[in-house]
C-alpha cells in the first residue's frame, strides 16, 4: 500500500514537472495567440468603431459578410493566384530543383540567385514590377522595360497598360507572386531530392529504366512529402498575400484586384467597420482551416496509397 | 526534484512578471511634453523648434514620429482604447471619429484659449483652417459646440500646370473652362504628351476630383440632399459628374495607369515633365522641389464645367493637433501648441517644409507657387466640414465606379444605378439598425 502511494507520488510529480515546464510557453500562447483569437471572435459579433462602446449584434455581421459579393470576390480572386503559384510556380520551382540537383556547372550560383526574389521586401518587388509593367510614355517612349521592349522588338500591338487593365492586373500580380514565391519552393524541393538515396536511381539505371520511367517510378513517390507540405505552405501564402497587391495597384482597380486581406484592411482602416472586419477575419480564418483540412486529409490519403 | 520545480517556477515568475511590467506605462518625465505626429517630412523642423521652445521656457518637448499615417491612426486609436495617449497629438479620421474622441472625453475643448485676448489666437489663423476643429452649434455629433484642435498648417487640392509643356504644345492660355481644357489635352496628345496625372490609386484623390465637379455643376445643398437620401444618384446632375470622367477619359485626357497609380509615382511624373496637368495637393510644392527643382509649374482650378456655379476644392487645415483631455500637462501643452502656431514659428514652418502655414501672418515666408494655392484658400470644402457625410459603402461604391468608368468598363447611367442601389441598401440597414 505504501509502496503504491509512493510510486503515485512519484508520477504526479514527474506530470506537474512536465506542465511546469511547458508552463511559461503556454503562458505566451494564450496572451499572445488564444486570447487575440477569441477577442476576435468576440468582436465579430460586436459592432465597434475602434472606439467608444461596442454594439452587440450577434451573427448579424456573419449574415451581412455572406451575401456581400465583394467579399467573395475577393476570395476568388486570391484562389486565382493560389492557383497560379500552385501550377506554375510550383512546377517551376519543381524543375529548376531537378536541374540544380543534377551535376551541373554554377550550381551554387544558380541556387543563391534563385532565392534572391523571395528575400527582398514585397514592397520593393511589387515597385520594381510596377516600373517593369508601366504604361506611361516620355518623349515617345515608353517607361515600362515590359512595353518598351515589345515595342523595340515590332510587337507594339502587345503593348498594353497591365495594372489598370481589367483582364490582365491580377494576372500580373499573380505571376509576380509566383515569381516571388517560386525560391521558397525551389530550396524546400531541391533539400528533399538531396535526401533521395541514390542507390535507388542506380537499381533503377540497372534495371533499364528510362528517365521518365525513373523521375515517375522513383523520385515523385520519394518527394511526396516534400510536395505536400510545399502546396500547404503555397495554399497558405498565397491566400494570404497582400502587400504585393498593395504596392502594385494601390487600392486596386475597381474590386479585380482585391483579396481577402485588403478587404479586412479597408473595413478597419476606411469603413472603420472593426466588428465587421473581424467577422471578415473568422470567416477567413475558416476557410483557410477548412482547406488546410482537406489537404492533411488528401495527404493522409496518398501516404496510405 | 524540488530544485527543477523551484527553477522552472522562477523562469515562469520571471517570464509573466517581464510581460507585465513591460506591459505597464513607461516611467514618464513629469516636466516633458510628449507628442505624437505622422509628418515625416516636418520632423526635423519640428525637433528643431521643440529644442527653441525649451531653450526659451525650460519645458522639455519629446516629439515622436510614427509613420505612415495609417500606422498613426492605428496607434491613436489602440492607445486611446488603453487610455496611454500622449500629452499631443492627431486625429486623422472622419470628423465622426473626432467627435467620438471628444465625447469619451479624450480631447480638451480650446475654445476659451482661443477667444482670450479678444480672440486674438483664433484671428490669426485662416478661418477653413479653424473649420475643421470646429464643431458648431448645430452639429449632428452631439458634441458641445467649441474649437478642439490647433492647424499647423492649411493645405487645398487643385490642378498644377506644367509651363513648358503647354508651351511645346502650342496651349497659348492656361485652360479655364471644360472645353478649353479639352482642346488642350488634345494639342498635348498630338505632340506625344499625357495630359493629368494623378495617384488615383489612392482613390480619395478621384473622389475629391469628382466631389469639385459636384460643386460645381450643382451646388453644396444639392450634394447634402443627396447623402441624405432625398435626391438620387441616378439624378442628372450626377450622370454629369460621373460624365466628367468619362469624357476626360475618351479624350485621352489621363495619363496611363491613372487608377492605380500610387501618388508618389504620380508627383514623379509631373516632376519629371511626363505629364502637363496634375491633381495634387499643395504639399506637392516640396515634393516637387525635391524631385526636379527646375521645374517651371503653377496651380489652377480644376476647369469649371458650369459657368455660373463656383469650382470648390477640397481644402482647409492640413495637419491639426488636439491636447489630450487627461493629460496632467494639459496647459503646458496649449501654452506649446499656441507658440507653435504663433507667426514666428509658422513662417519657420512655411520656409523649412513650404506648406501653407495656417496663421495668416506667416504668409509673406511662402514661396510664389505656394501663394498660388493660399489665393484660393476661400474657394475650400473638406467633407470634415459638411453637415452630412455619404455612408462609407456608398462612398466605395462610388469611388471604384469612377475607376470602371476611366478604364471603360461601364458608363456613367450603369455606375449612377449601382451606386444608387448600394445607398439603398445602406439605408436600409441603417433603418433596420435604428
């Protein structure tokens, strides 16, 4: 019996010693992410103006988000440019990883200079693309390095004012985005292609099989789940992005250009709409965890397979 | 065991007890007023008269500088929700967020200060300057009538012409009227240069542009009729406003990319001579001046449509200060801002940053384009000032209307609709609310 509570005591202090321990972060976590989150969820259902009293409202804000159009535009079009980084820039970045992981000439030069665009600051990117994308003129010429060089090369019928264009601004901003973020996916690929054993390329080689037959049969199967956690990492980013958008088309063209974050943004800084744009931010925030959820599960799915 | 446990409940002790001492209000000099400002472009000559101020009366003045405004407005807003605002500082928001800030007690009513001395302080300064800070007897905001802000300087939105460009182009007269300005715009484009340029990316610059035509084609009360649900949008009158743009549009009046062009792009290429017209306001002077000096440029009016009603810009004080309510320091801080504002250091101001100083006296220190934009300080409107504001949905609506338009997306009866629609349901909501 003795023996027993003794050896109880001893685990209950080996559990508090464990919680202690955790304690301080935990400590962190709720004040610095629980507690906004449910401040948030909290707000959302308030209306607020930054200052003085907050209105209860209930689920009305929710309600009024669901049939604003705007707002799910904005979400269309930051699916737009998830799936322009998804596709293209993804599949760069997958190719430029399967050529410097080869031996090749300058691989190390290629490597730092293909991670060059995702460290420099969005709002120096996003100004360096408006320049390259200006439709203005001086003396007959044109500003923008995209038109100008359309024009030298006798393709002046392209030439074209990119930004203020309907039908080719967010197109710009999401292949700008992808330029952006292709770096982030080439280093995260090639570490993963490193990691392959390369004893199964030679039992490859030896069995006679082809290149396709090897990139398909051996390198993909090795490399999904590298490509898993790079499409979640491209899903989030992407969905999230807005300062390129900022910094490229101001506060957008009509509502082509507007994602969901510059709607938030717009709603506490013009509207002054703070329940709103937390409603806004829940809704958001759900969407992103529901889509998150799906791809764990698809994950889960292809790993059993 | 017990020592790992009293270790970690140290580190835990140690980890709270930092959050919330750093959490806590920061030792505060008690002689040392503090201000909080956005002007990135004034801070030096501010530090340089807060070392004046200290060095004549011994009052020690902190000035802190948090840029850009939006950021500003951000930190005045979270820093009045957890009652840590400086002893002086700015509200950079609608005049109904002011007056929130007033009836929450958290900005002192200068009225009394100013009508000392016979009303000495409030006559030195540009009236519109003062009509800003003004809540008059009738306000919708319930607040007590008064004067709650000192301008630093005043500030209005016209059209600047460039000189030589017109001249190349063979535009003997600066254009006066729509049509003149019409037949200039197209000498400009057959000589290969952009008519107006302007950071409508910035899109209040196309409503204010779009508010002057207002005025002009049908009058202040007409405008206020409207926001207040009595006249519509789809009313002629507005179908001529919305016109404006579309005409401007097709005459190839704007300079490319003029919807999404941030203004600082916008002042480079007015500086840079790409553009003969520009819509900017007159904070434009030093931003000119520091991009191409030698830039040979003056201020017009936008160009009337209607010839009997009067062409109102936006104007009135550009930057205006209020005395934190709570503040232990709150005389110290009117005795400062009233030296701030007094003639000697505002013409300090106009030659150092070349705004227009907000006291009248200080006018002789400006620079001649300058003296352009105060001729025309009487011709000034601000939304701050009207009696009634447009709902901020409505506002949007019609702002990213005029977009559409520019680029030529929809017409002006398809914009005056959907705007029109959206104040209904607006209305609506707000009825329901009510």
């Amino acid at each position: 019996m003795a023996k027993r509570q003794k050896m109880s005591s001893i685990k209950l202090a080996d559990i508090s010693e464990n919680y202690l321990f955790i304690l301080p972060a935990v400590i962190i976590f709720a004040i610095f992410y629980i507690y906004p989150f449910i401040d948030i969820i909290n707000l959302s259902l308030h209306e607020w103006k930054g200052i003085g009293p907050k209105v209860f409202v209930g689920l009305r804000n929710f309600k009024e988000l669901m049939s604003d159009k705007i707002w799910w535009k904005s979400i269309w079009n930051a699916t737009y440019i998830t799936l322009w980084a998804l596709t293209f820039q993804n599949v760069l970045a997958f190719m430029l990883a399967l050529a410097c992981d080869r031996e090749i000439r300058f691989k190390k030069f290629y490597r730092v200079v293909f991670f060059i665009p995702p460290v420099l600051s969005q709002v120096v990117v996003g100004l360096i693309w408006r320049w390259i994308l200006n439709a203005g003129k001086q003396d007959g010429q044109y500003i923008g390095l995209l038109n100008h060089l359309l024009d030298s090369i006798g393709l002046h019928h392209l030439t074209n004012d990119w930004l203020s264009d309907p039908a080719t601004a967010l197109t710009c901003i999401a292949i700008v985005h992808c330029w952006m973020g292709f770096g982030w996916g080439f280093i995260m690929l090639l570490a993963g292609l490193q990691t392959i054993d390369k004893q199964l390329y030679e039992a490859a080689k030896v069995d006679g099989a082809s290149s396709w037959s090897t990139f398909w049969n051996v390198t993909i199967p090795m490399m999904v789940p590298v490509i898993l956690v790079v499409v979640i990492l491209t899903v989030l980013g992407s969905m999230q992005a807005f300062i390129l958008v900022l910094s490229m088309v101001g506060q957008g063209l009509v509502h082509h250009t507007d994602v969901p974050v510059t709607r938030i943004l717009g709603a506490m800084q013009g509207t002054k709409e703070f329940g709103y744009a937390c409603a806004m931010g829940v809704n958001f925030a759900i969407i992103l965890i529901a889509v998150s959820a799906l791809m764990k599960m698809g994950s889960n799915k292809l790993k059993q397979a | 065991m017990k020592k790992i446990i009293a270790l970690v409940l140290l580190v835990v002790m140690a980890v709270v007890g930092c959050f919330f001492w750093g959490c806590g209000k920061k030792p505060v000099n008690t002689n040392e007023i503090l201000i909080w400002h956005w002007m990135t472009d004034r801070h030096q000559a501010f530090e340089t008269l807060a070392q004046q101020y200290s060095e004549q009366t011994g009052v020690a003045i902190k000035i802190q500088l948090f840029a850009p405004p939006d950021t500003y407005s951000q930190r005045i807003t979270a820093s009045a929700q957890a009652n840590t605002l400086p002893d002086i500082f700015g509200i950079l928001d609608k005049k109904e967020i002011f007056a929130d800030f007033i009836k929450y007690g958290l900005v002192a009513d200068l009225t009394d200060e100013y009508k000392k001395d016979d009303g000495a302080w409030e006559q030195a300064m540009f009236p519109k300057a003062l009509e800003v800070n003004r809540f008059t007897a009738d306000n919708i905001y319930d607040v007590k009538p008064g004067i709650y802000g000192v301008p630093i300087d005043v500030t209005n939105i016209q059209m600047l012409y460039n000189k030589d460009l017109l001249e190349k182009a063979g535009v003997k007269e600066v254009p006066r009227t729509f049509d003149q300005f019409l037949a200039a715009v197209k000498k400009l484009n057959s000589v290969g240069i952009s008519g107006l340029v302007s950071g409508w990316g910035e899109i209040w610059l196309a409503d204010a542009f779009a508010s002057n035509y207002a005025f002009n084609i049908m009058g202040e009360q007409k405008i206020m009729d409207t926001y207040q649900g009595k006249v519509p949008y789809t009313d002629p009158d507005w179908l001529k406003v919305f016109r404006v743009f579309k005409t401007l549009s097709e005459a190839g009046a704007f300079a490319e990319g003029v919807v999404t062009k941030p203004n600082k792009e916008a002042e480079q290429d007015f500086a840079l001579g790409r553009a003969a017209f520009a819509y900017n306001g007159s904070w434009c002077v030093n931003v000119y001046h520091d991009m191409n000096p030698d830039l040979n440029y003056s201020a017009m009016l936008p160009p009337k449509m209607n010839p009997d009603r009067p062409m109102k810009i936006w104007g009135g004080a550009g930057s205006s200060f209020v005395v934190n309510e709570q503040s232990a320091k709150k005389e110290q801080a009117i005795a400062f801002l009233k030296w701030l504002s007094a003639e000697k250091q505002q013409a300090y101001l106009a030659r150092e940053t070349r705004n227009l100083p907000a006291n009248r006296k200080a006018l002789a220190a400006i620079p001649e384009v300058l003296s352009d934009f105060a001729k025309v300080m009487d011709n000034t409107t601000h939304p701050t000032i009207w009696k009634y504001n447009e709902l901020p949905k409505v506002t949007e609506a019609f702002d990213k209307g005029l977009q559409s338009i520019v680029i030529g997306e929809k017409t002006p009866k398809q914009v005056a609709e959907e705007v029109q629609k959206v104040k209904e349901r607006e209305m609506e909501k707000q009825r329901n609310r009510q």
